[in-house]
C-alpha cells in the first residue's frame, strides 16, 4: 500500500514536472550548448559548429557589455537601497491601525501592480518637456532647472529609471514589512521604553535587528529583480541616451533578437545567470547564516 | 477542310495562344492574377502584421479574396514593436504555423533565411514588380537580387508644416535647411512656437537616423564607402551630422525634447500646437489632420512639402516600407502566394484608402505607382500622392544588408550621445570603429 501510494505521487506530478523540463530545463541546456556555438540568424536559422570559449572571450573584451555591466550595477544599487529604505520609511508610518492608515495600506498595492513596460510609457509621457505634468510640477518647483531635459541627459535618465523602479517596489516592500512589524514581539519594544529608550533608540537597537532577515531576503529578491530590469529600459529610454541606461538584460536582448547574434547572446546571459548566482550563494550563505546565529 | 480538321485547328490555335499570352490569359476571368477553379479551397493560412490601420482594413475586406480562391487567412496582428521577436521566434521553431510576414524592409537581408524567394513565382505569373513600385520600395523587399517581399505598406518623408503660423511669421515654406532654420527663428520669435521638432532620441528601430540621412545624401556624403567600410565620418559626413544636429545645439529652433524625443513623439509636439514643423513619414500627416489626434487649430491648417535640401545640392531622403514575405517553413506556398497577389492588388489599396467610415482608417497609404497619380485618391489627400510620388522619385532605402540593424545601432548611439552635447567628430569615429569590427566580423 505503502509503495502504490508512492508511485500515485510520483504520476500525478509527471504532467507539472514535464512542463518543468520542457520549458525551464530544456531551454537552459540549449542555450548552454550554443553559447560555445557560431549561430548567427542572419547566416543559418539552425546553429552552425562550436566556437570553444569564443563568445565568451568576446564579452569581456567587449566594451558595449562592460557599459552594461556598469550600468546594470549603478541600477541596482539605487534602485534597490531606495527601495528598501523608502519601503521601511512607508511602513513604519502606517504601521499604526488607524482607518487611513488601513485605506493607504490598500492603495499601496496598485504601483506594484502596474505592468512594468507600462510604468516606462507613463514616466515618459509624464516626463516629456512639452506636455508632461510631472516636468511642468518640477519646471515650478525646480525654475532653476527647467531647461533640464530629463531623460535626455545620462545621468537624470538613469535617476529616472530608477524612479520608475522604485515608485513600483517601494510600496510593495513596504507592505511586506508592515506585516512582519506586526509580528514583531510588542515585550522587548515595551522593555526598552520602560528603560528610557527613545523612539528613534527603539527602532535602532530593537526593531531593525529583529527585522534583519526579512530585510536581507527583501534585498536579495528586489537585486535579482533589479538586476534583470528590462521593460522599463525599453520603453522608457530605449537604452538611452547614447548607452546611458543600457541594462545587461538590454544588452543580451540586443544582441539575440536585434542582430541575431544567438550564440553571443546565450554566452551574455549566462555570464548573467553565473553571476547572480554565484551573489546569491554568497549573500544566503553568509547574511543569512550571520542571522541565524 | 472537314469538321474534324476544323475542331483539331481550332483547339491547337487556342492552345498556342495560351501558351503566347502567357498564363494571364488562362486565369482571365479571375482578377489579379489568381488561379481558377480554386485549388487550393479549404487552406488556411495565417498572416502576422503588426496592428497598423492598413492591417486592420485588408483584414476587414479579405472575405472577397476568401470568396475568390476558397482559402481563409487568420490575421495575426501585434503591436509593431514586437513584431520582430515574433518574426524570430516563430521562424526559428521552424514549424511553418505563420504562412506570411509583414516586416521592416531594413530587417529583410537579416531574415533571408526565415523567406521563401519570389523571383519564381512572379515570373511564373509574368508580374513585373517595376511596373508596380516605385524603385525603392522594390529594393526593399529584394536582397542580392532576390525579391524576399512586396510591401503593402511604405512611406516617402514629407515636411509637414502649420500653414497658419508660416502666415504668421511672413515666412516661406522652406526648400533648403538654411531656409529651414531662418523659419524656424522667425516662427520661434512671433509665435512663441518651435520652430521644429526633431528626434535624436534613441530606441525604436534607430529612429534618429531618417532624418540623418537626408542631411547626410543630400550633403554628398555616404553611409558606406565602395569596400563597405564606414564612410560616414568623413569631412562631409561631420558636418551633414554636424548641421543636424546644429537646429537643436546651435540654432535653437528645434523643440528642446528633441534631444531625446521618438519620432511619435516629435509628431505629437506639432499635434499638441508646440511646433511649427516636423519631417516624417507621410503617415503622419493622417495623425495631424484628424481633430481627435491633434488640437484643432492643428488639424485645420496642416500643409505638406518636399523634405528640404542642402543649397545648391541635390534633395535625397529615406523612403521606408513593409515588404510582406512568405515563410520558408510554411507548408502552404502557393496559396500563400495567391494571397499575396491578392493583398498587393491595387484596387484593393485603393479601396482601402478612399473608405474614410472609420476615422482610425486615416494613416492609410497606398504604394502602387498606379495609386500614387491616382486622380481620385489625389483629390481626397490634395494631392500629397502627387508629393510624395516625387519624393520617392529622389529616395532610397538604408543600406540593405544582414549587418543593418547592427550598424544603425553604433551610429544611433553616436548621435544620440552628440545631440546631448558630445564632441561630433570624436563620436562619429568612435561609431566608425565599431562599425568596421562588426563589417570584419561578417567578411567585409
């Protein structure tokens, strides 16, 4: 009884593990193998011989790439330290039961909610010096810098993509720490009022650590996030100005269905996936195991 | 001479003129050059093109093609911008579930090997596509000789222009760039508006190359040179890029957004009553002229002109259009092809263009050089056919080659990082480099 009940398990998940294989596994081995393959679309519609390390060597002498790379790792950092800090700063204030604070909590979903391509064309048009409410808001609060054109300068186009990023996370993030500051122990926050702890004293040697590893897990799902941005770039700044905000994932994207270079390509995505990996073995294996001390 | 001899010479007779006049006359009582007797009843095919109002009324009227041979067409459309990536992925699973392609003719020579060559039927079928086109739209669908696509879909650039504000500022429509700029300052100054909007923005099918170009022909310089190597950052290529860059830098008289605007997006600067001018695909015009798309006082005095040129040199602009292809992999060729003699008809275009029930209909355009003079479609758009046939008269089209979309990519950057203020020179060579790499890559 005890061996059919085994293998009724195992055939109901076939069907899920299947497709599993059949659209993660499958496709992560293929792009694997041609990564060391010459395939250009424009010569064959079917990879040609392999090429040994070629297409990597290629990446690291490539200086398109290592402007991604570098811009890919500015992103990142922005737009998740923002995130983190404006998620807590947004959760501690509506922390607090109160009707308003229960009617924000529910609007706070909806940024995140938004489709990422979609949050890029809104910014622009809102952005856009000839019509754009957000750059007529700055234009007024900002005279000094109204001849700002924003996503026409490298760096403010950057900030902005951030923004885009930020303006969709943020919320969510606050979210998830709304709920694990209620699940915090109320004796230890009580004990240290009790000893003459400040607020700002309470939150600092009290709250924030008992937070820490949902934080440390936050910031390592916002970074993968981050890290693999792409819809925004593509309709917010096109990669733009010049290759000022020419993500990584933006890059590959280019260089697969853009100039058809797949071999290249599938060498840049897996030097992607390598390195988030190899960040997130590190990050799990000493934050995480700091934490469970 | 008896009966039988009678009927013996009389079917040899009809046969032999069959065979001089071609299969034309065989199919004569079915139009445009479709088979009789509907042999291929009962195909479907599918036909993925992007969501353009063109697509939408071929689609609405392809009943009768359905009537005519008995096979049905599923319309894919998608959204332009993924069109491409759908384009890829479908041809490379190789599976032929898309019979047709609309694509962008300077993807053509990349996706030769996803095409299905036409020369053979349309010699089979004794259609000569220089009687139809205009050249360059013919020599966007060709690569290396061989026809890959005839487009349904093509544009000629075109000054549009506020004709109120030109009365404004006592200024002429302007037929050089000098002129331009003068109209410019002189609209700036007495009407508050820009004088133009220009897109030196990056990210959409390099867009802030089309009006490159034109400075850039016209100016006598070239993309290329005759060994395929960069030729664009010569003398005469820095100061084409140089002045056109110049109506935002030096100038001042193109609309501060230009700097990063698409090309939709300097069109929308005219819409919203912003600036006075902008040069784009005739289409626009559709856009500009309807009062749901563009302020009124817009709407009511849009005027077109040829693209101007540099003084004393000749006009040379960009003319771009939509080949429609067969899939290599389809496993429904020949009626695919018999939609395709269908959907590049010119009665159906005109048809198309002149049903304006439906006000989204109105960026319809026709290709067909019979279209183009047409007396009728001419007096509904005032005669921008008659333009814009001249206008293609001096076009052409990108450089057809597989490393296009590469190489437009380099020099799109270039411009993009110039507009912003970098040294034109230094980024031209910079863009020059790294086209040469990719042209070694490929063999050059």
């Amino acid at each position: 009884m005890h061996s059919r009940e085994k293998y009724v398990k195992w055939v109901l998940m076939a069907p899920a593990l299947l497709i599993l294989i059949g659209t993660t596994l499958y496709p992560f081995l293929y792009s694997f193998i041609t990564s060391f393959r010459f395939w250009r679309l424009t010569r064959s519609p079917v990879p040609k011989g392999f090429v040994g390390l070629d297409n990597y060597i290629r990446a690291f002498t490539d200086a398109g790439f290592w402007n991604s790379v570098w811009v890919t790792i500015f992103f990142t950092i922005v737009s998740v330290v923002l995130s983190m800090l404006i998620g807590l700063a947004i959760a501690l204030i509506l922390e607090r039961a109160t009707k308003l604070n229960t009617f924000m909590k529910s609007l706070l979903i909806f940024p995140f909610a938004m489709a990422p391509a979609l949050k890029g064309f809104s910014w622009r048009f809102m952005l856009n010096p000839d019509y754009g409410i957000l750059d007529a808001i700055l234009d007024f609060c900002l005279p000094f810098m109204s001849d700002v054109v924003w996503l026409g300068e490298p760096y403010w186009a950057v900030f902005w993509l951030a923004m885009t990023e930020i303006w969709g996370w943020a919320p969510y993030i606050a979210l998830v720490f709304i709920g694990a500051l209620g699940a915090l122990p109320k004796e230890t926050q009580n004990a240290a009022k009790v000893d003459g702890a400040n607020t700002f004293q309470v939150f600092w040697y009290i709250t924030l650590p008992q937070l820490m590893p949902i934080i440390i897990m936050v910031g390592l799902l916002k970074t993968i996030f981050s890290v693999k941005m792409f819809d925004q770039v593509v309709t917010l700044t096109g990669g733009g100005p010049g290759r000022a905000t020419e993500t990584l994932n933006y890059y590959v994207y280019n260089q697969g269905f853009k100039f058809y270079d797949m071999g290249y390509a599938s060498a840049l995505a897996y030097i992607l996936v390598t390195t988030m990996f190899i960040f997130a073995f590190v990050y799990v294996r000493f934050l995480m195991k700091g934490e469970q001390k | 001479m008896n009966a039988k001899k009678l009927v013996g010479l009389s079917i040899g007779v009809v046969f032999l003129l069959g065979l001089l006049m071609g299969p034309s006359a065989l199919a004569a009582d079915m139009p445009y050059g479709l088979k009789a007797g509907m042999p291929y009843k009962g195909t479907k095919l599918t036909f993925l093109v992007h969501n353009a109002a063109q697509s939408q009324a071929q689609a609405k009227r392809v009943g009768e093609f359905t009537e005519l041979t008995g096979i049905e067409v599923e319309f894919l459309m998608v959204p332009y911008p993924s069109l491409r990536e759908k384009i890829t992925a479908d041809a490379v699973a190789g599976t032929g579930a898309i019979d047709l392609y609309c694509f962008l003719d300077g993807w053509g020579p990349s996706m030769t090997g996803f095409l299905t060559p036409l020369n053979d039927f349309l010699k089979r079928d004794g259609i000569d596509l220089s009687e139809k086109l205009p050249p360059a739209y013919i020599k966007g669908g060709t690569y290396d000789g061989t026809t890959f696509g005839i487009p349904t879909r093509g544009h000629p650039q075109l000054l549009l222009y506020r004709k109120d504000l030109f009365e404004q500022a006592g200024v002429a429509v302007p037929k050089t760039w000098k002129e331009l700029i003068a109209a410019g300052k002189a609209i700036k100054e007495k009407t508050g508006r820009d004088g133009i909007a220009m897109y030196y923005g990056k990210g959409n099918a390099a867009q802030n190359l089309f009006l490159w170009n034109a400075f850039l022909k016209s100016g006598g310089a070239s993309i290329f040179d005759d060994k395929m190597m960069p030729a664009f950052n010569s003398p005469a290529g820095i100061e084409a890029t140089q002045y056109y860059v110049d109506l935002l830098l030096k100038y001042g008289v193109a609309s501060p957004g230009s700097k990063f605007f698409k090309e939709y997006e300097a069109s929308q600067a005219v819409a919203q009553d912003k600036a006075a001018m902008v040069i784009v695909w005739w289409w626009h015009f559709g856009v500009l002229t309807n009062p749901e798309k563009a302020q009124a006082v817009v709407a009511e005095n849009m005027g077109f002109a040829p693209v101007p040129a540099w003084e004393g040199k000749g006009q040379a602009t960009l003319a771009l259009s939509m080949p429609v292809g067969i899939n290599q992999a389809s496993k429904n060729k020949e009626a695919a092809w018999e939609f395709l003699k269908w959907l590049t008809n010119p009665d159906l275009e005109k048809a198309n263009f002149l049903d304006k029930s439906d006000p989204k209909t109105r960026t319809i355009v026709v290709v067909q050089k019979k279209n183009l003079v047409d007396p009728e479609i001419n007096k509904v758009s005032n005669g921008m056919h008659k333009a814009a046939a001249a206008s293609l008269e001096v076009s052409d089209t990108f450089p057809m080659l597989p490393e296009w979309p590469e190489v437009a990519a380099a020099i799109e950057v270039a411009i993009s990082n110039i507009a912003g203020g970098a040294d034109t020179k230094t980024e031209m060579d910079k863009a020059a480099k790294e086209v040469t790499a990719i042209m070694k890559r490929s063999g050059y």
